[in-house]
C-alpha cells in the first residue's frame, strides 16, 4: 500500500521523487513521440498528482526540469523548430465536483472576489494540440506544441487538413490554435487497413492522430482524413474588441473554423451539470473526448490570472472518471522488453468500453498474477479510464483452472530467466543474442528521445532485422544511401522520397547532444530527466564514466540505486565497447545553458508586506518569479528585497533594523 505523503522520510520521498521522474519521462515519450501509451491517462495523472503532493510537501526536492515543470515532449531533430509567440500550456485536472469547487475558489482568492464567476465550457477533444499561424489573409506556417515553447514545423501536413482554411478574411497577423483529431469512423477504417497489412493497431484516435500529423510524406497524413477543432485565437498587430472566450469561438467560426461547441455557465452546479451532459453525449459523438475543459470567459481576468508552473490559473480540465467492465481470459501472452523484462499480457474476450473493443490487459508482474490468483479462463473485472491498454482489478469467477505459471525460460530466445535482488519483475539476461530485446532495444535507440530518427518505428526496426540490415543500434549508421534509398523504394510503404527522407532523418541524427547521448545508452532507469542531470554536471561522456558514486549520489534528482546502475553501467566492458564504437560515428556536443542576470530581481530572495494596490500579492509573485526571483514569507538575514504596500506591519520594521533595502510597490512594477 502506498504511504502517505506526509508520512515520507526525506530519502523515501527523494527515491519516491527519482523513480516517478523516470517513469514520467518514459510514459511521456511513449504518449507524445511514439504514439504507443502503456497507461491509462487516468493511471498517468495519478502518478503527476503523487508527484505534485511529494513536491509540495518537501519543496527542496523540486527540480527545474521536474516533469510538473514540463509541457508536451521536446520537439524532432528532423522536423525544423518553431517558436510559439506565446506558451502552449497544459491544463491542471480535477477528478471530481469537489476538485472544480477548489479551482473556482483560487480563482476566487487570486482575483479577491466573491462574485460569481462565468466560465466558457468546452469539449476536451482527445487529439493533438497545435498552432497556425496567418499573414495577410494566408496560411503562413503551423506547428505542433512540442514542449510548449517550440514545436515542429508541420505546415505541410497542416495543409492537407480541410478543416483549416488556407486563407481567411483577416489581413493582419493573427494565431488560431486548436486540436487535431481523427474522427471515430476514419479511426476504425484506418486499424482495419492496418489489421489486413499485418501493421501494429493504433491504441486510440488521439495516437492514430499524432501518428498521422507528424509524417514525413504529407500525402500519407492527407490519406488519415484529419480533423482540427478551433479553440483560441489571437492577434498581435490589432485589437480584436473581443472580450470573452465565447466571443472568441464565435469569432473563429466567422473565419470558417470548425469548434466543437461551448456553453456558458455561472455557478458549480451548472459546470457539475455540464460534466455529467457531456459524459451521456460522449458515446454518441463522432470524435474522442475524455473530459471537459472550462475557461474563465473573462479575457481580462484570464490575463491578470497568467500562469503558475506549466498551467493557465484560469482554466481547467475535468477528466472523467475510469470505466469497467468484465469478460473473461481466453489466454496470456508473455513479452519481452528492451532490458529483457518480462511481461505478461492477458488477452480477453473482446468487451465493448466506451464505444472501443478491448482484447487485452497487462498483468504488470507474475507477482500480481499470484497475489490475484489469475488463470485463463477466469471471469475479471477491468479498469480502463483511456482508451489504451487497460488492467484487471479483480477476479470475479474462478474457472477452476490453474493459476498461471510463472515461465522459466525466455519466449524469444530459451534462456533461463532470473529474478534480480530487490526486482519483482523476471528478466532474460541474454541482452546481446535475444532477438526481442534487440529489435525493442534498436526502436527505442532511433526513438524521439534518443536519436530521434523519424521513419524507423518498431515494425520497421523489425524488418530491418530479420533481413540482416541491421544487427545491432550502431549498424543503423553503417547502413549506406544505396542500401536505403533503392531497395526500399519498391517495398510495400516506402516509396522513393520517404525512402530519402529515412537515409537524410540517419545522417542528420550523427549530430547528438550529450543528454541524448546518455538517453540513447539505455541505462536502466534513465530517461531524458536523469540525463540532462548528468550531462549539466559532467559535461563528456569522458568525465562521466570516470564518476565514482559519491559523485553520482550527490546528485540532486539521484538516488542510491539508481548511482550504483549508472556506475556499473560503465564498468562494464560491453558496454565500454559499445560507447566506443557510437562515439567513432556521431558528433556529440554538450552546450551550456544561457541564463539571463540581466533582471535586477535575478537570483533575489524577495517578501512582499502589506496591501498592494495596483495588483494582489499572487500576481506581484509571479511577476518577481517570471524576473528570476525567490519568495520569501518571512523577514531573515538571507531576505534581499522586502516589496512594500500599503499598512506594512511588522516585517518593515524587521527590515528597517536588518538593513534590507525597501520597494515601494510603484517601484516595484516599474522593473
């Protein structure tokens, strides 16, 4: 049973902190760049919502690049970059009526109001979020949101999308943003063309979308019948004389946008209601949605609320909540991961959730087999609050058969399995001749957050391996143009430019930041997080194998374990062998982070006294925050600047007789 925040030593809440971390990092890439989540998005925001309570509750432990700081993934190395104008945010969720009565209430405190407030309710459309931008009428470039302040240049793509107009009747400049969907229908006819090709299913729309968007040959995304909903728009050459985000959606459909409707509501009750509407609607809609999105309809307001961390104070999304269903174990499959983790899968007799087929479920561990005591043809309850993978709760019915065995051999290759100290997990350790781990272990080196090579998914990692192209991750830069570009031309899904595009996507991945580096190595337990850690601090791959692990465990963001993996990792000559070889064919680079001093605020501990006039006390923190500040709340030696209003009180006097240099409020705003 998992213990209680509050009740967490420091080293268990730093060890908890690491491994969710890694586990974010990791479920993250598989939603946003490989478009193959293992969890439910349910299963997901409980493990950010952990990892938010642990945050607050020991604030020392909180990383700069901690995943509650991150939006989105980091963007393609083959796609080129956009800057947004402004940040593509993430929404904060709520579970329950309880949940949006605590948002409404901040609300309510940040804007020191007892009114009640109006919010524009929406649909939360299960797809994509990108940008399009346009310039004198016409369609000058889109985007995806990648990390939230640079996305992938995916106009092209964008452009074979027949919800979004090519031009519109406004001539200045001007931002629409919205989510890019594929409808149910064309969802369904795209997994049956895949089933009849022998090519792995999507899991839902929203990855069969995501999928679709970022394709290298525009044609194959024109093919996918995309959709795109419109949900914000803004300009920055005039004023639009639009006050309200319900204005705003009428705005975007006059420029011949597609939205998915809204409603206004004034109280808890009717944002209750909405939910519970929007959840009967749900199964008759042509398009995924899995929850509801509700935003102040106060524009102004919505700017003096900004933002706090990666979310928007002044909007929410309610998820709604897992559903389940029984049906009962016609057998289980057992896979073998990159590391040679074994997992068991059950495959059920297809159940209808929510308008999609489920056939499987994961079983996690043999440990959760036998402590449910599960055999094929048993009768269980399953959980699923996505559309992805779902997992079983309970045994409903005993069959009568045997509870599954745990195997003792490797499905792939027959090697004895093992069970390390401290694991609960079964492991193949034939790391370097079962063929699972190796295939698996090529599609995650050419993965998005490691070398990022657009064009070799799974599948195609497989193909390539059972035709003696590739044996291991580095023959993957031996590889020749001629061995690409012609033989694969003629194959059934490739054609002559998607089969340049792959050989230019090989070359252009040689040059790789040292972070990336580190990821690609595939040390267990670290993702992109750990890496960055570990790049900021040693600078080369040199310095970094030389680390002893006191100088591993001093890392913030490290614990004890994960110390002793890395430094066995590269004590290992196989692994010394295969650093060699990767760093004789790619440039690997590692450069320092730009920070600005310029802010007369940067790197101060600032307390703020007494009434502010001209704003409250939440957004003169955020202003000092977004300058390179830190907030005090109480007057010490360590205390830089002490920002005063109107009836002080007692901490300007502390101030006074500490020598702490004093700003009046006006002052204040005007740096």
């Amino acid at each position: 049973m998992t213990k209680s925040v509050s009740t967490l030593t420091f080293k268990e809440a730093r060890n908890e902190l690491t491994s969710l971390k890694t586990e974010l990092a990791r479920h993250d890439e598989l939603y946003y760049n490989k478009s193959e989540p293992e969890i439910s998005d349910w299963e997901y925001d409980q493990l950010r919502r952990r990892l938010n309570e642990i945050e607050t509750q020991f604030p020392e432990l909180k990383l700069r690049n901690s995943p509650s700081q991150k939006i989105g993934a980091p963007v393609s190395g083959v796609f080129s970059k956009i800057t947004h104008k402004k940040p593509m945010l993430s929404l904060e969720n709520a579970f329950s009526k309880e949940e949006l009565g605590d948002f409404i209430e901040r609300v309510q405190n940040f804007l020191n109001t007892t009114k009640n407030l109006e919010f524009c309710a929406e649909h939360k459309i299960d797809g994509l979020s990108a940008s399009v931008f346009y310039k004198n009428g016409q369609l000058a470039y889109a985007a995806t949101r990648g990390d939230g302040y640079v996305g992938e240049d995916v106009t092209e793509n964008i452009m074979t999308i027949s919800d979004i107009p090519k031009s519109i009747q406004y001539l200045g400049e001007i931002e629409i943003r919205g989510e890019v969907y594929m409808p149910i229908r064309s969802f369904k006819e795209l997994n049956r063309q895949r089933e009849e090709t022998g090519e792995k299913l999507f899991a839902n729309p929203r990855n069969a979308a995501a999928g679709s968007l970022r394709q290298l040959d525009a044609e194959v995304t024109k093919s996918r019948n995309l959709g795109f909903f419109a949900y914000y728009a803004s300009t920055f050459e005039h004023n639009l004389g639009i006050d309200k985000q319900t204005e705003v959606m009428d705005f975007l459909q006059k420029l011949g946008f597609s939205i998915a409707g809204y409603r206004l509501c004034q109280s808890l009750d009717e944002l209750d209601e909405y939910c519970q509407d929007t959840s009967l609607e749900r199964p008759n809609l042509p398009y995924e949605i899995d929850g509801a999105v509700f935003k102040l309809n106060s524009l102004e307001l919505q700017n003096r609320l900004g933002f706090v961390g990666r979310n928007p104070r002044h909007s929410i999304a309610f998820k709604f909540p897992a559903e389940e269903a029984e049906t009962v174990i016609l057998d289980i499959s057992i896979g073998v991961g990159r590391t040679g983790k074994i997992t068991p899968v059950a495959i059920l007799d297809p159940v209808n959730l929510n308008g999609a087929m489920v056939s499987r479920a994961t079983l996690h561990n043999f440990n959760e087999i036998e402590r449910k005591q599960i055999a094929i043809g048993d009768t269980v309850k399953i959980l699923r609050s996505g559309d992805v993978i779902p997992k079983i709760i309970a045994v409903t019915k005993k069959s009568g058969n045997t509870t599954f065995a745990m195997p003792s051999i490797c499905p792939s290759c027959g090697a004895a399995l093992v069970q390390y100290p401290e694991l609960v997990d079964l492991y193949c350790p034939n790391h370097y001749g079962c063929s699972a781990q190796v295939v698996r272990y090529i599609s995650y080196f050419v993965s998005k957050s490691c070398l990022d090579i657009p064009g070799l998914g799974e599948k195609q990692v497989a193909e390539f391996f059972e035709e003696g192209r590739i044996k291991t991750a580095l023959d993957i830069f031996r590889l020749r143009e001629k061995e690409i570009v012609s033989p694969l031309a003629s194959k059934p899904g490739w054609g002559k430019i998607s089969a340049q595009k792959l050989y230019d996507a090989i070359e252009n991945s040689r040059n790789v930041s040292f972070a990336r580096f580190i990821v690609s190595l595939g040390i267990p337990g670290v993702g992109e997080i750990v890496a960055q850690i570990l790049a900021d601090r040693f600078k080369n791959i040199e310095s970094l194998q030389k680390a002893e692990k006191t100088d591993l465990v001093e890392l913030e963001g490290l614990g004890d374990l994960m110390a002793e993996e890395i430094y066995a990792f590269f004590r290992n000559d196989v692994n010394i062998n295969f650093i060699e070889e990767f760093k004789n064919l790619v440039t690997v680079s590692y450069q320092e982070k730009v920070i600005d001093t310029a802010s007369k605020f940067y790197n101060k501990t600032i307390v703020f006294t007494g009434t502010l006039s001209k704003l409250s006390r939440n957004e003169a923190k955020q202003i000092a925050i977004s300058k390179g500040a830190k907030i005090g709340s109480a007057i010490s030696g360590k205390t830089d600047i002490v920002v005063v209003g109107k009836n002080p009180g007692s901490k300007l006097k502390k101030a006074t007789e500490l020598g702490i240099q004093i700003m009046p409020e006006e002052e204040f705003l005007k740096e």
